[in-house]
C-alpha cells in the first residue's frame, strides 16, 4: 500500500511540473486588431512573455498583470525605449461551450482595453485539454505565465495574480 500511495505521489509530481524545455504548442489565435497570431512561429527571434486565462476566475487575476506589463514591456518612453524588445500576448481562452461567446467577449474586450494594448490581447477559441496537458494549466482559477526564448521554448513559467517578485523573476528570463 505504501509503495502505490508512493508512486502515485511521484507520478503526481513528475505531471505537475512545468513544460520548462519545451518548445511552447502551436496556437493560433486573433488580436483585438483583428490580426491572426500564431504562437510560437510569430514571435520567433524575441523572447516573448504570454499570460493565459481559461476561465472568468484565472481572468480576473490575469487582467492584475495588464498595466505593470504594459508599463514594463509595451509603453515607450524615453528612459526605457531601448531596455526591452519583447513580444507581450495577454490570451484569454474561450473553450467548450464557452467559446460561442468568443466573439461578443472580443467586442467588449474592444471596447474597454485601451488601444495600444490591444494588439497584445489575443482571443483563443477552440480546444483546451491539449494545452492543459502540453502547458501544465491545472487549475482553471489562475492564469499561466510563459516566458519563451527567442526560438519559442518555454524557459521559464508562473501562475497567479501578478506580484513584484513573479515580474522579477521574470525579468531575469527575458534575453
């Protein structure tokens, strides 16, 4: 009994461990400017930093990343035009039943994010449990953070709303 409840133990850790490695899964997806991105062919020669969200809950700590992000990576002023060139994707995931509504949520998306933010907030809908599995995404209530290198493998990953010591982390990936 010890020997199965052990095994199952290691196996449960030995899955929940974090694609670091690997070469993120082929996504392809829609900006609320209405350009097809697909992931990681696109965003190839930059590092690149992709926050996703498969439900209303992960959505809502997801969106706790959208301004020091974008005050971090995305704005341009003149201190800091030259200290990053990263391609920046917020995906929310529209899945299962779900994924009817994609396109009223791209609307309202549309409407409420401000406008040089929108070519970074890519609409997905289509099938989840590939990417559950490729990327790790178990708990549906927080959002999944990517960092790939320039050729599109995964070198580092988090989850959960944003926090200083996560975006420091990050920083230490970002080439």
């Amino acid at each position: 009994m010890k020997a199965v409840f052990l095994t199952a133990a290691l196996a449960t850790l030995f899955l929940a461990d974090p694609p670091v490695g690997q070469i993120f899964p082929e996504l392809k997806a829609e900006t609320l400017t209405d350009s097809v991105i697909s992931f990681p062919n696109d965003t190839k020669g930059k590092s690149t930093l992709i926050c996703m969200a498969y439900s209303a809950d992960a959505e809502k700590d997801l969106k706790t990343w959208y301004e020091p992000t974008y005050d971090k990576f995305i704005a341009k002023t003149e201190l800091m035009s030259d200290m990053f060139d990263v391609n920046v994707y917020f995906i929310p995931m529209f899945t299962g039943v779900k994924a009817a509504g994609a396109a009223k949520a791209k609307k309202e998306m549309k409407e409420s994010v401000q406008v040089d933010l929108q070519p970074h907030v890519v609409v997905y809908k289509g099938e989840l449990d590939a990417y559950k599995e490729t990327l790790k995404m178990d708990d549906k209530s927080k959002p999944y953070i990517y960092v790939l290198d320039k050729e599109g493998k995964i070198v580092f990953v988090t989850s959960g709303a944003y926090t200083e010591d996560k975006m420091d982390e990050i920083d230490e990936y970002i080439e």
